[in-house]
C-alpha cells in the first residue's frame, strides 16, 4: 500500500524524491499499466487504491481470455512450437492434429502463460519430430459459469491442495504444483495468497 500511494504521488502530482534523498524531482512521463487481477474486487478487499485505480484508468483496453478468441490458438501453437524446439535445439516439423484439437477445446483459465507451459512442456520431453501433447496436462477444467462463486473457490482450492500435497510444498520447478495445474508459479503463488492457504504444511507431507 505504500508504494500504491508513492506511485499515486507521481501520477498526480508529477514529482517523487530518490530514496535517501531530499530533493524533489520533476518528471514529465506516460504509464501503461497492465493486470490479469480483478482490482475492483481488490479495491472491495483493501488490498489496491480506488484512487490509483481511477488514475490509471484512463484509457481502459479489456483484453479478451484465450478461452474467448479459440482461433489464435492454432497460430499461438506455431509460434511456440517454433520458439521453444530452437530454443531446445530441435526440429519439429509437424503438429498433430488431435493435439491441436485438445488444445483448441481446452478453456485456459491460465491464459497464454498456460499454453506456453504446455507447449515448452512438450517440446522438452518430445522425442520425435512431432509435436503432440499428453491430455492430463489439459484435465483440470475450472467449474461452468454457471456454478456459483464460492463452489469455485472451495474447488480451486482443493485442485491446488492437491497438487501442494503431491510436490510436497513445491510451487515450481518440473514437480512443482504449479507444472502438476499447468499453471505459472507466479499465478499459483497469487491464487495460495488470495486463497489463504497455507504452503507450509504441506512440506513433507
């Protein structure tokens, strides 16, 4: 909260002092500003200022979920598939049809991050010079929308004890929960903070 309030200072009123400094300095600058976090149901909670809020959002750009716009996943598959085998030091020179198919089908709650898991995932343990993937790693739909809210969280929560209990507490790296949901650590270090799960408990379990 107090860098939200240093960081309202600026925008504001166009100055800020070094750390350790005395001096006030002018600044003339443009923020573009971006989050996949829900800030009116953080500003709701007390963890983000509705006054920054309003600062920054002056000119809103609402970019659509992977699940809303399924025709740039045959592209974003190409792309990545390319990135990753150079990267990797391999040649793939075709993507399964059935892959694409699954990856097509699949909501991503994870968003592009998540595909991107998936596919260095594959391209890491691949050994042919196709590229398919394993269904399991695309298995944990989230709930309809239809379902209401606090079903959602009781089930987020139990995927992610699950999986915090089968790597023992750890969030990243190839065991890591975060590979077993498909998910960027950092987003599963979000969801244990929102969630207010314990990490802890489950190292040694």
């Amino acid at each position: 909260m107090e860098t939200q309030i240093a960081l309202l200072r600026v925008l504001q009123e166009r100055e800020f002092e070094r750390v350790g400094g005395t001096e006030v300095l002018r600044v003339d600058v443009r923020v573009i500003s971006a989050t996949n976090r829900d800030l009116q149901a953080a500003i709701a909670d007390g963890g983000f200022r509705s006054d920054l809020y309003y600062r920054l959002n002056v000119f809103p750009i609402k970019l659509p979920p992977l699940r809303e716009r399924k025709e740039d996943v045959p592209l974003l598959v190409n792309y990545f598939v390319d990135r990753y085998a150079k990267r990797a030091g391999k040649k793939i020179k075709h993507i399964q049809k059935k892959a694409l198919d699954t990856l097509q089908e699949y909501s991503w709650p994870g968003n592009i991050r998540e595909l991107q898991n998936v596919i260095e995932r594959s391209v890491i343990i691949g050994e042919a010079n196709e590229f398919s993937i394993d269904k399991s790693w695309v298995a944990n739909e989230p709930q309809p929308s239809g379902a209401a809210p606090a079903d959602q969280k009781v089930n987020e929560r139990k995927r992610i004890e699950a999986a915090l209990a089968q790597s023992n507490g750890k969030i990243s790296g190839a065991h890591g929960a975060a590979a077993r949901l498909g998910i960027p650590a950092s987003t599963l270090e979000s969801k244990i903070r929102s969630l207010r799960i314990n990490k802890f408990q489950f190292k040694g379990v």
